[in-house]
C-alpha cells in the first residue's frame, strides 16, 4: 500500500486540540474535517441528550497521505491523545488525481 485515506473520528471537544495538532505537523500535507453524527450501541460514551436523539456529535478528519506517514502519524497520535476516545481506520487509495 503506498497511499492511504486516514479517517479519524473525534468528540467536538477534541476537534480544536486535534486541528492544531495536526497543522503543526509538517508530514501532514493537508486535511479534511467535517460534523458528523455517530449512531450505534455505545450508550455508555453517549450525553443524556445524546441518547435520546440516538445519535452523538462527532468530527471526522481525513487526509490522503503516503502509508508510512500514516503509519507514523498513529503511533504519535497514540500518545498524543491517549484516552480521547478517538477512533480511526485507514483505506488503501487506489487512484487519485486533479481534474483540470
């Protein structure tokens, strides 16, 4: 795998901490971030509020990056923000380009 897609999903009070911490970082190109809505059966990490909607308030970030970037890009985030509850997965990028 030589490229990838990051997607990493955070709770808005991450979503400050973790934009800086990846714009500080100069193997991060660039990135992505949009509100997203998290449903399913974790009720525990769910607000009251939350639970009654049946959804919870979440950001997702995602990048286009080279593998090894990424790689090293979740070890640091690892230990930048253990305990965050962050929640990633990574896709192999089969073509990419820009139309003119």
């Amino acid at each position: 795998m030589s490229d990838c897609l990051l997607h990493l999903i955070v709770s808005p009070q991450v979503e400050d901490a973790l934009s800086e911490w990846l714009l500080e970082r100069e193997d991060v190109p660039g990135f992505s971030s949009t509100p997203v809505s998290g449903h399913g059966s974790s009720e525990q990490s769910m607000t009251l509020a939350e639970q009654v909607a049946g959804r919870s308030r979440r950001v997702m970030f995602f990048m286009h990056l080279p593998a090894q970037t990424a790689a090293q890009l979740l070890d640091d985030l690892r230990h930048a923000f253990a305990g965050s509850g962050l929640h990633y997965w990574l896709l192999p990028v089969s073509e990419s380009g820009h139309l003119d």
